[in-house]
C-alpha cells in the first residue's frame, strides 16, 4: 500500500514524540523543550497552515487540525502543545493577517520554520477575563512608543525571541485605544521570570513579563495606529478555534486506553467492561470525542467571520475533556488517582476552562451573537 504524506507525518510525529518523551505529562527540562520545538519545526508543525512563502507549510486549515489531532495523540496536550497553539493562533495568524511584509520576514518565518519563540501579552494581573481594562502603557516617544506594564500568565514567556504586547496608549478611548506592539526579548528594560502551572499543562514554559519604558520603534507597531484591539479579536477568535486541537487527539489516546484497561481488569471474575455501567461510561466518552472532533472540523471549514462558533468550539471541547478524564480516573479506581499521567491531563483539562477566555465569557459571547446583552 501507498503510504501517505500525512501518513508520513504522523509517524515521523510519533518517532519524534516518542524521542523526546514528550506525553508522559511531567515537564520537560528546558534544553530538551528546545531541541523538541526545533524538531517540530524541522517536521513543519510551526508552520503548518502558513503560506510557504513565509516558511509555512501551506497547509489548509482542515490539514492543519487533523495534524495538531495527532501531536495531540502523540504528546498529549502538555506544555509543548499549549506552546505551539498560543504561538500558532496568537501570534503567527495576527503576524500574517496585520504584519508588513518587513514584519512578516522578520517575525513570522523564523516562527513558521520553528527557529524562534514567541508569545502573546495580553493579560493583567487585575485585567484577566476584562482585558480592556488593561494598565500596560504605549506613549509616544518620538516616532515609536516607551511600554511600561507587566503582563501574566503567558505562555511561552520564559522563553520567548518576543512578545506581542497590547498596551493601552494614553488619551484614545474606547475601541481605538489599544496598540499591538512587537517586542523583542532583548529589549531593554524587558525581564521575564518563568512560574509552573500547579493545575494546569504541567510542561508549559509560562510566567510574567516586565516592561519598564521599552522604548519600541514605529515599526514595531502591529496593525495601524488604534488597531491593536482588531488584532486582539482576531488572535482569540483563531486561539478559541484551534487551540484545544491536539486536546482531542489526547482524548482519543486516553480513551483508547481507558478502553483497554476495561477489557483487562477483572473484577468479581468479569472484565469490569462487561458491567453496562461502565461500558456506557466509555460510549459516553467515545460520543464526547465524536462531538468534539466534529465540531472543529467543522469549525476549520468555516470562514474567519465569527458567529460565536469559536467560542462554541472553546466552551465544548473544554467541557468535554474534563468530563472524559474524570471518567478515566473513576473508571480506574484507585489506580486513576495514582496515575501522574491522567493527573496531568485532568489538571491541563482543567485550566483549558480558563485559558483564551474563561467558559463564562464564551458563553457571554455566544449570548452577544444571539442579540441578548448579558453583564
Ligand atoms: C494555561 C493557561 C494559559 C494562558 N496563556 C495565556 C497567554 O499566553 N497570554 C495571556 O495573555 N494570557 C494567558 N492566560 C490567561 C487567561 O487568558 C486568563 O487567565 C483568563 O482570561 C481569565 O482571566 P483571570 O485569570 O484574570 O480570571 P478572572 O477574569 O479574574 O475571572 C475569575 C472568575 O470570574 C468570572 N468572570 C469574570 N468576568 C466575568 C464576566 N464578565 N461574566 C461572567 N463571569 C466573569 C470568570 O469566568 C472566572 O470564573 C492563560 C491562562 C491559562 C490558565
């Protein structure tokens, strides 16, 4: 039989996975995260539904899912994966979408061939699920602007190449009053200092980023002057859609082997899969992940204009992925509450609620879209 280029993929993404012990869920040391995400680039999963002209690797948006399914299937949705989609979604799109062509060569194709780092800087200490209450500052400065402001909670911070900062510049108001800015990590007055997740990704490179009058130039500026907040609802509605990708290939995987271990372990002389109660638990999985994969394929054949559908996919898939590792804790008895792996996975399932917009603003967002105004 013919193999396939996805075919190919998927197995030189299994090699790779399995390499570098990505899935096992604990964290990788810093170093070994790095040669993974260089590797992946290599493999053109940084990149993937970027035109190649830019580094990318020109896949649709179908292709790009069914990809991030698998690393997701292959790694788990661990540090790495949450890495890849913030990039991916929070950055790389708004770079292509609002980028000059200077800014596109210069930021966007390192991204896209996986031989830089970035991440997205929107959330405040006291500004998370309000972010248009951010504090973080852009004042002009002659033909640039000087950032002051602190960021958290971002993904990939530690280790970012650099960071897209939105950033409130004073005397605009209402929706023209944030700027988008590209700022590199050797800035100076820019610091980082990393924090790990307690219940969440537990491999994530996360943590705080401090801005004390980065001075950046003119073009630096993402999008027009005034726009950064038409950036920002363009990052979260990609980042809504796509985010939780490879969350449904690690469904996949738990469920298949919370599948297996029910034909195996006995109980009162039968395999436990035997008990209906427990076999309608797996079909509810099983139904779960049917729902969820449907729903992002669908939501990849969409067009970028927004009917709620992105928070929709955020909202379900997050919610579905909970309620899966929570049977396959329960469906492993004592077992599932000794298992590092299936805690890790609750623990990011768990936070996946929370991240790209918690579920109660999705569902604010949806109520929007039908015309009702919920506070
Ligand atoms: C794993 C992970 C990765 C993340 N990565 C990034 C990143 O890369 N970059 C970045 O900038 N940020 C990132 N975040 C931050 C994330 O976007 C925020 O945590 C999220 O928007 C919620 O903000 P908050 O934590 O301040 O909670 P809050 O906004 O304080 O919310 C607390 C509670 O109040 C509820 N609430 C608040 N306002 C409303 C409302 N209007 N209606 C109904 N309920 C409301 C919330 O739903 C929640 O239950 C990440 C978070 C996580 C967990």
């Amino acid at each position: 039989m013919k193999t396939s280029s996805s075919d190919l993929f998927e197995s030189r993404l299994a090699g790779l996975c399995a390499a570098s012990g990505l899935g096992s869920g604990a964290a990788l040391p810093r170093a070994r995260f790095l040669r993974a995400w260089k590797a992946l680039g290599r493999l053109g999963l940084t990149g993937l539904p970027f035109p190649t002209k830019f580094g990318g690797s020109g896949r649709s948006l179908p292709e790009t899912v069914r990809a991030l399914e698998s690393l997701g299937r292959h790694a788990g949705f661990d540090g790495l994966a949450l890495s890849v989609g913030a990039q991916m979604w929070a950055v790389q799109s708004p770079l292509l979408e609002f980028g000059t062509p200077e800014q596109k060569r210069r930021f966007l194709e390192p991204l896209c061939r996986g031989k830089a780092m970035a991440a997205p800087a929107m959330t405040e200490k006291d500004a998370g699920s309000g972010v248009l209450g951010m504090k973080a500052l852009a004042e002009p400065s002659g033909s640039g602007c000087r950032v002051t402001g602190e960021k958290t909670c971002v993904t990939n911070a530690p280790l970012a190449d650099f960071f897209l900062v939105w950033a409130r510049v004073p005397g605009r108001q209402g929706p023209m009053s944030l700027d988008c800015l590209i700022v590199p990590s050797g800035t100076r007055g820019l610091s980082t200092s990393a924090f790990r997740w307690e219940l969440g990704p537990a491999g994530a490179a996360s943590g705080t980023v401090r801005l004390k009058g980065c001075e950046v130039p003119a073009s630096l500026r993402l999008g027009r002057p005034g726009q950064g907040l038409t950036v920002f609802l363009h990052a979260m509605a990609q980042e809504r859609r796509f985010i939780l990708a490879p969350a449904v290939g690690a469904m996949e995987r738990r469920l298949l082997e919370t599948a297996a271990f029910a034909r195996e372990r006995q109980q009162s002389g039968r395999a436990i899969g035997s008990f209906q109660a427990v076999a309608h638990r797996l079909a509810d999985m099983k139904i779960r992940l049917e729902a969820c994969r449907a729903l992002l394929r669908q939501a990849a054949l969409e067009d970028a204009a927004d009917d709620g559908c992105s928070a929709a996919v955020k909202a379900f898939l997050s919610e579905s992925w909970v309620a899966n590792c929570l049977d396959a804790v329960e469906l492993h008895g004592a077992r599932g509450c000794r298992d590092a792996g299936l805690a890790a996975e609750l623990g990011a399932a768990l936070a996946s609620r929370i991240m790209s917009g918690t579920n109660e603003i999705q569902k604010n967002l949806i109520a929007l879209r039908m015309g009702l105004k919920s506070s």
